[in-house]
C-alpha cells in the first residue's frame, strides 16, 4: 500500500481523503487474529508520518463502531502500535494515539452498556499501568470512570447478565 501512498500528488485533500478512505479500511478489516494485528501494527508504524491522520481515523472507527467485537480489536490495536513503538522509539505515533483515545474514551465508556466490553477495557488499563504505557495520573481518570460506568451498570442490571 505504501507504494499507492508515495505516488500520490497534486490536492492535498484530495490526498487527505484518500489516505483516510485506505486507513479506515484498514481498521474495518482488521480483525481479531494475531496475524491480522501485527499487519496492522506494522501498517501503522510503516505510515509513521501520518500518524496524526491513522490517530484520527482510529478515533473515529472506535466511535463509530456498533460492534463490541471489534471495538476490543481496535484497543488491541492501539495496545500493539504502543509496544511496537516503543521497541522502535517513535515517540510521535504514541503521543497522537494517547491524544486520541484522551478525546474518544470518555465518550466510548459512557455511552457503553455492554459489561463484558467494559470490563475488558479496564483489564487494558491495568495491564498499561504495568507497562507505564500512560501516565499515572491519566491511567487513574480512566480507572475511576470506567469504575464508575462498570458500578452503575451492575446496579441496574440483572445478574445474568453480568457474566
């Protein structure tokens, strides 16, 4: 794909939508296969200078998605771009994810009602607390929304459902 990339000229925006139409596609087809995640993983480490642009786009599918599946695919993602870059020190792509999952996190987690995401999403957060993927105090806003999310939904739903 990278070759369709290095050979586009002329409009920015026309540029713009293409690139975004292909990252997009790329999010929607990934699924939950460890070969398909890596692929991805590289994909996005591969288009390093348009991070701020995959980061967009990444935010955008998490929110846009109606498929709880695949909203746990795409923190699989993000948790695979932060090791690789990390290994990698690209230091940029980190900072434009952790940017945008600052804006679609809250949004994601309140308007969740399904436990076992939410759930799945907090076990996310602890393993990056070990990773000291965020800072402490970012990781704790998370925790204590999620918390808060997970603790009124038990409330009021019945235990069955729950599991």
């Amino acid at each position: 794909m990278s070759s369709h990339i290095s050979k586009l000229s002329g409009n920015d925006a026309e540029e713009e939508d293409y690139l975004e139409d292909m990252f997009i596609h790329v999010f929607q087809t990934t699924n939950s296969s460890q070969r398909s995640l890596q692929k991805t993983v590289l994909f996005i480490i591969e288009h390093y200078d348009y991070s701020l642009l995959l980061a967009r786009c990444w935010g955008r599918e998490v929110l846009n998605t109606e498929r709880n599946l695949h909203t746990i695919v795409l923190f699989q993602i993000l948790d695979g771009v932060h090791q690789k870059c990390v290994e990698e020190s690209k230091a940029n792509i980190i900072w434009h994810f952790q940017m945008m999952l600052d804006y679609v996190f809250e949004k994601l987690v309140t308007g969740c009602t399904d436990l076992k995401l939410l759930k799945y999403i907090e076990k996310m957060l602890d393993v990056w607390k070990a990773r000291s993927v965020y800072k402490p105090k970012q990781l704790e806003h998370y925790k204590k929304l999620i918390g808060e999310v997970i603790k009124s939904l038990e409330a009021t739903s019945p235990k069955y459902m729950q599991k």
